[in-house]
C-alpha cells in the first residue's frame, strides 16, 4: 500500500508538469504555390507549378485529412514538404521549419506522401505492351547511333543509405565500402523509367537482381518479340540482352561496340539526370529501409512525370567520356580468334546487320 505522502508527492508531479508544458504554437504556413515565382519554385522544389499541381491533383483525396480540426496539414503543404525534401535530402525538422509544421507532423507527411506517389508507379512507369509504341520507341533509338530493336538500356546504381544494423547489415555495404541499396532501371531514349527494382542490398551483383525480376520473366517468355534490351558487360549476353564485346578484332565488331555504348549512354544520362533532380538520392536517404524502397519509387514517378511534362533538368554532359571509351575500343589491336566462344546471337547481329554498314 502506497502511503499518503507517496500519493501525494506523485499528484504534484503530474500537476507541475501539465503546468510547465510548453504551449502548442500555430505556426504561419505559407502558400508557397503563390509566394514563389516559377524559377523560385522550381529551383526550391525541383517541380514546375504545372508539375507539381499535376501530382497534388492525382494523390489530393488520398493524402487529405478526413477533417480540418486541430490545424490539419493541407495537401498542398505536405506534397511541398515531400518535395523539399527530396530537393534538398534535409532533416525533417529543417523541412518542417520551412513549411510550419513540427518534425513528427513533417516525417508523417512525408511518409504518406510517398506512399500515394509510389502507388501511381503502374500508372508512369511500365515497358509498353503495344506494339505501335514499341516500334516507336525502337525508332527513336535506332537515331541515336543505328542499332536496331533496341526496347531499353539496362542498368543499376547505388543509392546510399544508413547502416540498417542487425546481423544483416554487411549485405548492404556495396564494393565502394558504404552502405547502400543496388537499383536497376530500364529506361527508353527519352530518359523515362520504365522499371525499376528497389529492394536490393548493395553487395547483390547486377546479373542476380536481374534474374530475379518480374521483367527478366517476362522478356525470357517472349512478351516483348524480338525486342533488344542493351546493358554493359556485368550483365549475360543471351537472345534479347547484348552487351559489349570485351576484345575487338574486326571493323563490323568496333562498329558495333561502338553503335552499342551510344546507345547504351542513355542509361548512365537518366541516372544523372535523376540524382541531379532530386539530390536526397545522391546525398543519402536517412530513414529506414522500407521508408527508402518508397523514396526510390516516388522519386522515379516524379521523374516520369517531369518529363511528361518536358521539365527538363539539363544533364550532366556525358559525351567526351564516351568518345574516349570508343576511342580506346577501336584502337584494340587484332587477336587470334582460336578459344574464342561468343554468343550467337550477337555475332548474328554482327555479321548481318553491321558487316553491311
């Protein structure tokens, strides 16, 4: 049995700290839509006006409160505060500071945000499954340096993360000694993301995430004709996946590796036109992992999204590295062809179709 004095003392506890609690402030929360001009707008929130009413009109029902009592967030203030933070990669309290809501409020928000713009990934991101796009698409890349039946380039990047802890936590420090999660995309001439997998530890080799995704299945039963996906050399060299040749010795073979690593340029440009959009993939996502596997598909949808709308962001330039990588392949000297044992399928794209150029 407690005593008088015990009850007592732990009553006037309870009571000096609701008097002492500090007082909830309502902070001013600005329209930035209308505060901003278009160029500061875009360079704070890495969106156009267009863009942004764009997805705030397609996630609006989805991410509103229910009621408007005890100063509910808006939608217009949490699609900001996800976009900010995207922008910038700063802690939630920074953002939240910005746009007057408190850091739970803020890490709330951007949760839920992500979340609804993630879900729109069937929607933005898909490989198209109608044939008169396809050709399209084959087109466009056929300009770029004359290889033909080119549907996607193919490749992954890193996108650091904090350390997960666990026994587990060694999967994810990648080759480069940080941690972080591995992401394939294929995307098409535009830039356009039209896969992705975001679940990879970084230790995992490209060609492993590769056999295991739905769009490796779906390629391997045909789905997509005779459709070419091109992926540098981490990647098989089987019927719709071609790769660069690791020695040249003929014309027709440097002028393929050549059509090949032009062609294949567009993968590396989406990743740097990604990351440079929306810089908390380059600098670091500080949240735990399920957290970052929705932060990688949101920003993704985004980036389709942008270019839908041409919200461009001027690339990083690319082609002199390019040049000297083509420059060093030609200059191959000739070797023995005894031992050799290439992929068939590649040399018939060789012999038929770059031996007549």
């Amino acid at each position: 049995m407690e005593s008088e004095d015990e009850s007592d003392m732990e009553c006037e506890i309870l009571i000096n700290n609701f008097i002492n609690r500090r007082p909830r402030i309502m902070r001013e929360r600005r329209n930035c839509f209308t505060y901003y001009d278009e160029v500061d707008f875009r360079y704070r929130f890495r969106l156009t006006k267009q863009s942004a009413w764009m997805v705030l009109e397609l996630i609006r029902n989805e991410i509103r409160h229910k009621t408007n009592k005890n100063g509910a967030i808006s939608p217009e203030v949490m699609l900001l505060l996800t976009l900010r933070f995207f922008a910038t990669g700063c802690m939630q309290r920074t953002g939240g500071d910005l746009c007057g809501v408190s850091k739970s409020s803020s890490c709330r928000a951007i949760r839920r945000v992500c979340h609804n713009i993630a879900l729109l990934r069937q929607r933005f991101i898909k490989v198209p499954l109608e044939l008169e796009i396809q050709r399209e698409i084959q087109r466009q890349f056929y300009k770029t340096a004359k290889f033909p039946r080119v549907l996607a380039a193919m490749d992954c990047t890193h996108i650091r993360v904090l350390s997960p802890g666990g026994d587990e936590a060694e999967l994810f420090r990648n080759r480069k000694n940080y941690f972080s999660i591995n992401v394939q995309t294929l995307c098409d001439s535009k830039l356009n993301i039209m896969d992705i997998v975001a679940r990879w530890p970084g230790s995992s080799h490209d060609a492993i995430i590769l056999k295991n995704s739905r769009i490796f299945s779906r390629f391997e039963a045909g789905e997509f004709g005779n459709a070419i996906v091109v992926a540098d050399s981490g990647y098989p060299c089987n019927r719709w996946i071609m790769t660069p040749l690791l020695k040249v010795q003929t014309p027709a073979e440097a002028l393929y590796n050549e059509s090949q690593i032009r062609t294949r340029n567009c993968i590396e440009r989406q990743y740097g036109v990604w990351k440079r959009r929306f810089p908390v993939l380059a600098l670091g996502i500080r949240m735990n992992l399920r957290e970052v596997e929705c932060i990688i598909v949101a920003t993704a949808v985004l980036h389709n999204i942008c270019n839908l709308n041409n919200d461009c962001v001027a690339p990083a330039v690319y082609e002199n590295e390019i040049n000297n990588i083509i420059d060093a392949i030609v200059e191959v000297p000739t070797i023995s062809t005894s031992g050799r044992n290439d992929n068939l399928y590649r040399n018939h794209i060789i012999q038929n179709y770059f031996e007549c150029l």
